[in-house]
C-alpha cells in the first residue's frame, strides 16, 4: 500500500502523456500526490494499491495539467493605453517606437519604480492568469535597459514566485531595445549586454534563461549572436523574439544555439522551420500580439506541423501590444485566428508550454515524478476551454500538491 497525501478520483483526465494518444485522455481517472510529486496518474483499474488522508472525488471533472504562460513580460512599470489609441488613429508599432514610444516608454516607467512597486503592479496581472489555472509562468526583464534596472525586474519576477503559489520562471532580455544613453551606437550596447550584464546577472542566479528581439527596430542577428555566444558562456539556455515583423533568419541563428524557443514568428520561412526541427526548438505563437497590432502575416502553422516542430502558446502579457492575462482567451484566439485544433490549443498552453521553458522533465503533463500542477474543470467537454469567450470554468487549481 503506497500513502500518499491527497488523490483525486473520478475524473477524466487530459495527461498529455507521450505514451498515450491524442491528449492522453483517461475517461475513470485518478491523480495521486505525495511530497508535492504526482505518485500515479492514469485508470483507476491499473492504479496500485494507494491510500491517502485526503480523498477528493472531482464528481467526473477534467483534470488537465496546471496551465504554462511561457512567454509574459509581466514585470514593468506604467501602461501604454495612450499608444493603443495612436494605433487606432493609424500609426504603426514601428513609427510608435521610432518615435519614443514602445519599449522605451515602459523603460522610463520601469527605471522610475522600486522593485516593490513592481511586484505591487505585477501581482494583479499574475492573480489574473492564476484565476484561469496557471501554474507555471515565465516572466522576462527587457524595460530596465541598464543593469541594476534588469535586476531590479529579474529580483521583481523571483519575488511574485514567493509571493504566489506558482513556478516562476525568470528570463533576462536585456537586448530588447536600446536605451537612450545608446542611441548612436548600438553594438557597444551589445557588447554592455554581453559582457558585464550577463555576466552579473549569471553570478546571482536570478536567470534561467536569455532572449533577445532580433528585428529591424530590435537588433541584428549578428549583435544577437553576440549575446548568445555569451549566455553559452555562462551556461544560460536562450530563445528568442523572431521574424514577427520580417524575417531577419533569427529562428535559424536561435536554432543554431540550440534555443529553446523562437517566439512570434510569423515571417518564419522554410530554412528557419527546418533549423527549429533539426534542432528541437519550440515555436511559441502569440496571438495576443497578432490580434493587437492587427498583423495580417499568418504565422506558417501548417508547415511547422508538417516539419513537427512542436508549438506552444503563451499570452505574451506586456504593457504595449499584448496586455492579455487569459490563458484561455489565448487558446480562442489560436483556434479562431491561426486554425489550430483544440488538442493542439491544450498542449501548447501545457506539455509544449514546458518543453519551451525546459520544464518538460517536470511539468506540462499528468506524470508519475513531475510536479502536481493539476487544473480541474467543470466542463462536459475539454473544447469548452477553447471554445468559450470570457467564460471560466476553473473548478480548482492544484500548484504543487496544494
């Protein structure tokens, strides 16, 4: 008899397992935990002799595993609801920019914030996505532009992991655009970035990861290819912002360092999706972000299929062309936007949202040995989820075991 802290039974179950098909559903599931682990997801009939204080029977609800928003820039100070409205009126996200607005806009708010009035602005937007059963999300820097700013919004991000029961993954984004002191000369800000941020950044381990925004009003990809060589150096795994204006052949250099993901991507072209393939990169789509700024360049979904690339969703949750924090409203948007199915809408939101943040050995499904992050559903059908437009049917949220 094996004791375990807490079991649910009688649930349908979603595990995302690879040895299962489709979504890996079991219909009389049951999930049990212990020490915050899954110790046995699958059929109640081929479950072992298990025990527990703490039976829940979830009435024949979905579980699915705990939602993944591995692409969020939820760190930052201020809004740009006033460029939304220059967006109305006609202007491009890339006039905006050229004009001081954008990223350097939020820099100014950011850099004028202490870092607990950060994690105060950030705490609603992170409740927003927990209400919807996130239980694990990235959080990228990028608004700082000068090193203690960057480590300010990293030690902001950690900080929102202790103050929520949620997994939070911190990812430095130093290259997200250049700062004012720079303007003339943005290869010494690179060679800023790479060689005494990184650097400071990797000694306090407050970075699990390193993007850039390779784009013609970002960076180049040779400047890129600096800041990657750099993070190899300090061990830092690294994906990065690609091909969502143009396609500059970033998701190929990304894949080429063996990125994790190459995220947006709706310029990708066939060289770039074979290089994500070869190298096992995840391509992470934005529809917030493609909604928004009203693009009309699809991202090749069909062929990153056929390449089996594998895809994930994220809300990309910023403060200038995606201030989106719904999961859920994600996956519409995947579905009704770029023609995604609902199996692969739930996957990218779960088992491939952890493959692109390099959780898949202890997240994204329904395992024995990987955290119990269980979402609980009160839906008669799992495309519900995918379905519905402002609608949340989260019954419970499990963040490890609790």
């Amino acid at each position: 008899m094996a004791h375990c802290d807490r079991i649910w039974r009688n649930a349908r179950l979603a595990t995302f397992a690879p040895d299962r098909p489709g979504i890996g559903e079991v219909d009389n599931g049951i999930v049990a935990a212990k020490d915050g682990l899954i110790v046995y997801a699958g059929p109640a009939g081929d479950a072992p002799a298990l025990d527990a204080a703490d039976i829940v029977d979830c009435g024949g609800r979905w579980i699915t595993p705990g939602l993944i928003d591995c692409h969020t820039h939820l760190v930052h100070g201020g809004d740009r609801a006033h460029e939304f409205e220059l967006r109305l009126a006609g202007a491009s996200y890339e006039e905006i920019a050229r004009a001081g607005g954008g990223i350097v806009s939020t820099m100014r708010a950011t850099r004028a914030a202490t870092e607990a009035e950060l994690v105060a602005a950030a705490l609603p937007r992170l409740d927003a996505l927990i209400a919807e059963g996130v239980t694990t999300v990235e959080i990228k820097s990028g608004y700082g532009l000068a090193l203690d700013h960057e480590i300010k919004q990293l030690r902001a991000g950690r900080r929102l992991g202790r103050e929520r029961p949620v997994t939070v993954a911190t990812t430095f984004l130093g290259a997200h655009a250049l700062p004012p002191e720079y303007a003339d000369d943005a290869d010494a800000y690179i060679q800023t970035v790479a060689d005494e941020m990184i650097p400071a950044i990797a000694a306090e381990g407050l970075a699990d990861a390193v993007d850039a925004f390779c784009e013609g009003i970002g960076f180049s990809p040779a400047q890129v290819d600096r800041i990657f060589s750099a993070a190899r150096a300090h061990g830092l795994p690294v994906k990065l912002h690609a091909e969502q204006l143009s396609n500059l052949h970033g998701a190929a250099l990304a894949a080429s360092f063996g990125a994790l993901s190459a995220d947006h991507l709706e310029f990708l072209d066939m060289d770039g999706i074979a290089a994500m393939a070869r190298a096992g990169t995840t391509a992470v789509l934005l529809p917030g972000a493609y909604y928004f700024v009203r693009e009309t360049k699809l991202p090749p979904v069909e062929a990153l299929r056929a390449a089996r690339v594998p895809i994930a969703l994220a809300t990309d949750c910023n403060p200038g062309t995606s201030p989106l924090t719904s999961p859920l409203l994600v996956m519409n948007m995947a579905a009704t936007l770029f023609r995604l199915t609902v199996p692969e809408c739930l996957a990218g939101m779960t088992r491939e949202a952890a493959r692109a943040l390099g959780m898949l050995d202890r997240a994204g499904t329904l395992e024995a040995g990987k955290r119990c992050d269980l979402a609980i559903w009160d839906v008669e059908r799992l495309a519900e989820l995918v379905y519905r437009m402002g609608f949340n049917p989260l019954h419970a949220r499990i963040w490890s075991g609790r």
